[in-house]
C-alpha cells in the first residue's frame, strides 16, 4: 500500500515527519534508485528506499490491539515496578504487540482494566475533562446503618471536589456489606476515601465496568479482545466527550 514517503521514513527511521521532509528535500532520500522528491508516495512492502545509500529496514504500522482484562489482587497497573512486585505486563506477555494500560487500578483492587497499543484512545479516555462512569461492587465492614449517604456524597480530592457517586446496597449482614458504587472521574483511591471518610473499612474492591464494558465473567488474569459492538461503543462514548480525533472515531462509526 502506498503513503507518503516522509510517513514511512518517520516509522522506520525513527526521524520526525519535519525531519523526514528535509532528508528528501537535501536529496538522500533514494526510491528503486531514483532520488526522492518531497511528495512522493512509495509502498514500505514493494519498493527499496535508501537513506544516504545505506537501506531503510521497512516496517507497518503496528496492529492497533485492544483488551479487557480482568486484573487480580496484588499486581501493579504498570510494566514494570521497580519494587519488584508483579506487574500486569506479565499477564499479557504472550500479546505480539506491546500494550499498556489505560488509566489505573490499586495494587489491591481488582477486576477490569483495558490494554492497547492505540495511544490516542488511551489518551482520550484519560482526559481531565472526560466523565466515563466507572462502576465497583465494594465489599465492607463496619457500622453500616445509614451509610450510603455518606458514600455517595462528593469528596475533595488533591483541591478539588468530586461528583457525587450513584451508591446501591446489595447485600448486608451484621457488620458487613456489599455495595454497588458508580463514579464519574476515577481520581486517586476516590472509592476507598469515601469508604474511609463513612468510617468503614474496604475488605475488597472489584471494578466492573467502565462506560458501556462491562467485565461479565472474566476471571482474575484472564484477558480477552474487545468485540466490534464494544469498540464501536467506547469510541461512541468518547465522541460524546469531544476529546478524540474526530476523523478517527468515524471509523469505527
């Protein structure tokens, strides 16, 4: 397939687009031979393109990848940890293409956690002015008379406060409680703050779903890839947002 010769010398010379332009402009740039002239489109596959005559090892834009997975206790939502606690890279290790986690869950929390390689998404979703719901089953103890009141009032958090949180009790017994806890910007440690603020204590946090994703019966540590419905639903919601590339989104429209 044929592109601009400046795109393929950005992805395969590690040069930017600017910098690509005026290698071609100074004439070092060689197609099949000939000397290349800004403009010009080639095939990464088909055609030989030199670099101050020495070749450009070619390569396609990577695959665009994106998963849900289900993120036990105990790991990192990083690559790497320079602790040495387990990371969740190692739950997808087997993925040709290097993904990364979109947004974060706590060490101890668990349950669903999107991966990609698409940057702009990832960017999108994480944007400060975003409002994708995020919704916990919370399991607590304590004194829990009364208390989803306090739970889904807002909270500052590093300055500023957040929305109000949608709270339903699912089950009690004695001193402990199941609870079904939505919020709308995610901020730091925001579900274990306000269980903290209600004067009980978080015994385990599980994210279920994230907009229209929804986790269902995916076990700790497995992953799966997004269906087309719910990529379509997800670029959906972020278009609602008007925080992503308008041209790229129609794609999956």
């Amino acid at each position: 397939m044929e592109e601009r010769l400046q795109k393929i010398l950005a992805r395969c010379a590690d040069v930017s687009r600017r910098k690509a332009e005026e290698l071609i402009a100074a004439g070092r740039v060689r197609v099949n031979g000939n000397t290349a002239r800004l403009g010009e489109q080639a095939d990464a596959e088909e055609d030989v393109i030199e670099l101050d005559g020495a070749c450009v090892k070619t390569r396609q834009e990577p695959q665009l990848v994106y998963l849900m997975l289900c993120k036990p206790r105990g790991f990192v939502t990083t690559m790497h940890d320079e602790k040495g606690r387990r990371s969740v890279a190692e739950l997808v290790a087997d993925v040709p293409e290097r993904v990364y986690p979109v947004g974060r869950l706590d060490y101890n929390s668990e349950g669903l956690l999107l991966m990609t390689n698409d940057g702009a998404l990832a960017n999108a979703l994480m944007h400060p002015k975003k409002s994708i719901d995020k919704t916990y089953l919370v399991w607590v103890s304590g004194y829990i008379a009364g208390k989803e009141q306090s739970l889904s009032q807002p909270i500052e958090i590093d300055g500023r406060k957040t929305s109000p949180a949608a709270v339903q009790l699912l089950h009690e017994a004695d001193t402990t409680a199941l609870f079904r806890i939505t919020i709308h910007e995610g901020r730091n440690r925001q579900i274990r703050r306000l269980c903290e603020r209600a004067e009980l204590a978080c015994t385990r946090l599980r994210r279920v779903q994230e907009g229209p994703l929804s986790l269902g019966n995916l076990k700790p540590g497995q992953y799966r890839p997004l269906t087309d419905a719910e990529l379509h639903a997800i670029f959906e919601e972020i278009r609602k947002c008007q925080v992503f590339n308008a041209k790229k989104v129609e794609i999956f429209l």
